[in-house]
C-alpha cells in the first residue's frame, strides 16, 4: 500500500512537468509565429509604389493610346469599367506576392478611380469639348453625369474584383485534426518507431476543375459588369430625360472585342460637328463603330485578368499546402489552359452578342414616335473568329511572360 501511494503522486508529478514542457514548445512557436505575422502585416501596410506605378502604366498607355484616333472608339468610354473587375484583381495579385492577408480594397478602388480618370482626360482632350460644354447645358449635363457613372463604377467593381480574387484563391479548408493527447495514445497504441511522428493532416492542393470554375467566374465578371452599367445609364437617361438612343446600350460589350469592322467618320472639328464628336464621348448607345477595324483600347481587359490570373496562379499554388507540395508549381498544361479559357471567356459572350447585329429603334417619347431602324452590322465572321483568337492569345502571352519571369524574380530574392 505505501509504495503504491508514494508511486502514484511521482507519475502525476511525471505528467504535470511534461504538460508544462508542452505548453512552452506550444507557446514559442505561437510567440515567434506573432511576431512574423506582425512583421508581414507591417510591410503589406506600407503602400506599394511599384505595383501601384505598373497599374498606372497600362491604364495610361491604353488611355493614351484610344486618343491618337481622331474618331472616338467605342471602348473609350467603357473601357474603365468593363476593365475594373480585372484591374482589382491585378491588385490583389500583387498584394500576394508579400502576403496572403487582406486583399487591399482600398487600394484597388484607388486603381478604379485612377482607371477611370485617365480615360476622363482622353474624352475631355478632344478639340473643342470644353467650348461646347461650357456652352450646351444638355450637353455638359450628359457628359458629366455619364463620366460620373464611370468613375463610380469603375471604383465600385476594381474593390469587388479585388475580394472575388481574394476568396477565390482562398486556401482550401483542412480536414479537422484530433487533439495531441489522442494522437499520442493512438500511436502508443499502434506502436509507431521512436522518431516518427503521426500522419497530420494538411491542406490540399487544388484540383484542375476547381480552378477551371474560378476562371468560368473571373472571366464572366466584366459581361454582367456591362449589363450592370448599361442598366444604371438607362435610368439615368431616364432621370434627366435624355431621348434614348437609336441602338440598345449593351452596344457598350462590343468594347471588348478588339476586330469590328470599321466605320470610318469624316470629322473636321468645326464649329458645327463639336456637337456631335462631344455626343460620341457620352451616349453609349450612339456609337457607330471603331475607326480602324482593330481597336488596342479593347484589349485593355484582357492583360489586366491575364496578368492578373497568371501571377495569383503562380504566388497561391501550394502556399498553405503540405510541406512537399509547397515548392510544387501549377503544371504547365493546366497553367496554359487555364490562361486560354480565361480568355476565351471574357471575349466570348459580346462576340456571340454582337455576331448577329443590334437591331434599332428612332424614338422620340414627346411625338410619341418609335420607327425601326436598320440593323447595326460590326461583326462578321472573319472578325468574329479573329476575337476568339485575340483574346485567348493575349491572356496566354501574359501568363507565359509572368511565368518566364518567375525564376529570376526567385533569384533576385
């Protein structure tokens, strides 16, 4: 009996000093683990100039790019929002490269302002829009109302591509792992050899399918955008009575297919057509068609979700998963066909849309007049298979240029 008694406070002191020796391994780790993320958290705060300066790059140069064409194109006015849920979704890519916190909302609706501000200053430089705003009242209420449902937006949907990003590319949740004291009795039980711990359960990797359907979603975002926007301009016409346009206002898709057929206009910036250049630079549904039958402005959505796509692609593949396939990367074929579907994509609804033709409708509400017009042609087939070449390729140089420029980043680092 005594040297039971004397056994049993020796093997529950045994126990209490091993629980202590568990708690502080448990408490440093969790201490050093703080501290990094804290340090994480402190450069990710810091504003980014450089990521920040490549967005304001591309968004200038296609700005500037629609505005060496003396004819307004068609996707100068919607290219910031048909382009903001990709701009968003390049910042939070960027934003992965130094840490998986947060997707930086604020600074991409700074980006979607900044988008749209440029394309602001392309419409506003034509030759005489400021006389004539400053002299119609019609004109400057329309020109400033449109560019102020630009701008909005533009911010509102760069800060909803940017979330999408981020919980698109969220890390897959694990399976739930028992508690420590019940993984070391089951392996006293199964007798596992002195050195090997037991199996835990890791985060797994994604499979192909799932980010084939994160691709179908980012790549559908800037069409229900359009619809969205073609919406709020219908009612804001509505609200300050404008006469509605000759041809629906979904007319703004064409503005991501890159090949139209061109319809050239004779604009000699006299007092007498100002009117109407300043009327392509706000009504939507009064464009006739692209100068030239490629439009460079068009391709503005397609490298922001390239880009975009192949740098989230590369930075969260394997990130939070097991320790032998965190230095595993994305295949090359699935990373490819990833890239060509997301093209596809986003060129692939408008060029369906707009293959048959807008059929329009003169109407004039106050005489009570609605007479049919004749179909807007801008498509035909060799400019429609061209589109589902163009976008593929653009998303697919992207990838290849980001993914060529992966090792010497690695290097570098």
């Amino acid at each position: 009996m005594g040297s039971d008694q004397t056994e049993i406070p020796t093997e529950a002191a045994e126990q209490v000093d091993q629980a202590q020796l568990d708690a502080t391994e448990h408490v440093q780790p969790t201490s050093t683990s703080s501290a990094s993320l804290s340090a994480s958290a402190v450069r990710a705060g810091s504003f980014d100039l450089l990521a920040f300066g490549i967005l304001i790059f591309i968004a200038a140069s296609f700005a500037f790019t629609a505005r060496l064409n003396a004819q307004p194109p068609n996707s100068l006015v919607p290219a910031a929002v048909l382009s903001a849920t990709g701009c968003g979704l390049l910042v939070t890519a960027l934003r992965k490269l130094r840490t998986a916190q947060r997707p930086g909302l604020f600074k991409a609706g700074l980006a979607g302002f900044v988008l749209a501000l440029f394309q602001f200053i392309a419409a506003i430089s034509y030759p005489g829009v400021l006389s004539v705003l400053s002299t119609d009242d019609g004109q400057r209420l329309g020109f400033l109302a449109t560019w102020g449902l630009v701008v909005c937006f533009s911010i509102i949907f760069a800060v909803v591509g940017a979330a999408l990003g981020h919980l698109a590319f969220a890390p897959l949740r694990p399976l739930p792992v028992r508690s420590t004291r019940a993984k070391e009795h089951s392996a006293t039980q199964l007798k596992v050899p002195t050195g090997q711990s037991p199996a835990r359960t890791e985060t797994p990797l994604r499979s192909f399918v799932n980010y084939l359907i994160t691709v179908l979603l980012l790549g559908l975002a800037p069409t229900l955008v359009g619809f969205v926007f073609s919406a709020a301009f219908d009612y804001m016409l509505g609200v300050y009575q404008f006469t509605p346009g000759p041809y629906p206002t979904s007319r703004l898709l064409s503005a991501m297919l890159p090949w139209q057929i061109p319809i050239h206009l004779h604009l000699d910036f006299s007092s007498n057509s100002l009117g109407s250049i300043v009327l392509l630079l706000w009504r939507i549904p009064a464009f006739v068609g692209n100068p030239t039958a490629f439009d460079v402005q068009a391709l503005e959505p397609l490298v922001f979700n390239g880009a975009a796509l192949g740098l989230l692609l590369l930075t969260m593949h394997g990130r939070n998963a097991g320790k032998s396939d965190q230095g595993l990367p994305l295949s090359w074929p699935a990373y490819l066909m990833l890239e060509i579907a997301l093209g596809l994509f986003l060129v692939l609804p408008a060029d369906l849309w707009m293959l048959g033709g807008l059929q329009g409708l003169l109407q004039l509400p106050r005489f009570d007049i609605v007479l049919p017009i004749p179909t807007l042609v801008i498509l035909d087939q060799r400019a429609f298979v061209f589109n589902l070449i163009t976008g593929p390729v653009v998303c697919l140089g992207m990838g290849l240029l980001l993914r060529e420029s992966k090792p010497q980043r690695i290097k570098k680092s």
